[in-house]
C-alpha cells in the first residue's frame, strides 16, 4: 500500500493553473527528493499532498485513504510536514511551545484540551535537542529565520510522522544544525520505514539514503524515477534547457550548467 498516491491532480488559482495533472506514488522506504525552480508550483503542490489544502482537480491518497474534508485532519496527523513558505502565511503570535505541540494533531492553531503532560514533556525535549529551550515561550515572529524554521522540524517531529514532506528544511539553517538534521531524517527513515519527499535546491544537501527524485517544471512533474537516472546529464540539460554535466562522488554530486552569459540576454 503506498504511503501517498496522487492520480491527475491539479491546482488552479483563477484562471491560472499552478499544479498540472501530477500522477505520483510514495511508497515506504522510498526517499525522494523533489527538485525545481522557484516558482513552479513546489510548495503548492506538497500542501495538497501533506492534506492541508484541497486540490482543485483529482485525487490524493494517503495510507490508502482517498483525503476527504471529513477524514483530512486524521490523515495529516501522520505526516511531518516541514514549509516555512507555508506555515510563515499562518503563523505569528502563538508560541514555539504552542506551535510543536500542535504538530501532535496536524492542526495549526493550538488545542489545549488535547495535550497532556506526556505531550509537554516531549515537545520540551525536543526543543532542547534544536537549542530552542530558552525561547519556547517566544512568540514565532520574533525568532530568526533560523529559529523559525527550526520550530517548523520540531513541530513535524512531534507527530511521530510516518511521512515526512520538507520543503526546503534546511533553509536559514546553520551548517551544524543543516548536518544534524540531515542525519536525524536519514535515522527516523532507517528506524521506521518512513517515506520522505523532500525539497532542495542544494545538491550538498542530497546525502546517499535519497533513493529517488522528481522534477518539476511549469506546475507539472516532468521525470520521476530512481535518483541517478534522474539526475543524469541528458535529463539535466532537458530540464534547465541548458548543457548541464553531472559529477557524481562517493557520498554527493554536484551540477554544473554551461551558460553562455553573451548568449543569454537575460542575465543581462
């Protein structure tokens, strides 16, 4: 049974069609990385995955549920989802203690009936291991971006997630906090089998547990598959529309496009 399913959804804001007929499946021990250019829909796409929006067209399975407004909120509870792009449009005033503890229940405001003791515990000792313990009483805006985007991966951590969904996770991060991350999402996939769609646009960031990748482009996902089939020099150069060489390393890669700048008045 796979963890996520999307059959022929889109997402349109007006007029305008911002997600295009996406046909994508997640399945439990697959970690995907999802690379794109700004603007293309990313973000848009993985909140209608993650079951906090609704698509405008199609269907999106979660642990073999179709997502409905009636069972959204149940299903949501089991994701970890990570987007500062997304939460920074909801979030302000309430606490970081506040914020975790709502990623228990996949809500965004806080419920305080639900929580108990447990609850408090674990959120505090979660925002000790993020160096956060001295501000969780801190309203969200008047944390460092930084900051911030740490509370939003304690916050997906709260869940017990059995999918997490990053969309740039790493952003405003510290090169210590970037590492300690990464390793700690490279655990939690060993430990329970979890899946991991994940967003970046940092090739440094692509550590060897990602197994598989998706490109997207204009709204629509272009090339899915395992990672270095995706990540190779043709499938490269199609998508940016420019000579790109791919080096491959032990443990990373790094891309290099070919512009010429005299060529490209748009860089002029």
């Amino acid at each position: 049974m796979p963890l996520l399913k999307a059959e022929h959804l889109s997402v349109k804001e007006g007029s305008k069609e911002i997600v295009k007929d996406v046909n994508w499946e997640i399945n439990s021990g697959e970690n995907w990385v999802l690379f794109g250019l700004n603007g293309c829909g990313k973000t848009t796409l993985l909140s209608r995955l993650a079951g906090y929006l609704s698509p405008s067209g199609g269907k999106v399975f979660l642990f073999g549920e179709e997502v409905t407004p009636e069972n959204q909120l149940r299903l949501r509870k089991k994701i970890g989802w990570v987007s500062s792009s997304f939460f920074d449009r909801y979030l302000r005033y309430e606490t970081v203690l506040e914020i975790v503890l709502a990623g228990k229940y996949g809500t965004l405001g806080f419920q305080d009936q639900w929580i108990g003791k447990d609850d408090v515990h674990k959120a505090k000792k979660i925002l000790a291991d993020f160096g956060l313990k001295e501000r969780m009483r801190y309203p969200y805006d008047t944390l460092s971006k930084g900051q911030q985007q740490k509370v939003l991966i304690a916050r997906a951590l709260m869940a017990d997630p059995e999918l997490m969904i990053l969309d740039e996770p790493c952003g405003g991060l510290d090169i210590f906090a970037r590492e300690y991350f990464l390793h700690m999402v490279e655990g939690l996939t060993k430990e329970r089998n979890m899946g991991v769609i994940y967003v970046t646009h940092h090739t440094e960031e692509i550590l060897p547990f990602f197994n598989k990748a998706a490109l997207m482009k204009d709204g629509a996902l272009t090339a899915t598959g395992d990672l270095k089939k995706v990540f190779t020099k043709t499938c490269l150069s199609d998508f940016f529309e420019v000579p790109t060489d791919v080096l491959w390393t032990k443990n990373h890669f790094f891309i290099n496009l070919n512009l010429n700048f005299e060529q490209n008045s748009f860089f002029l």
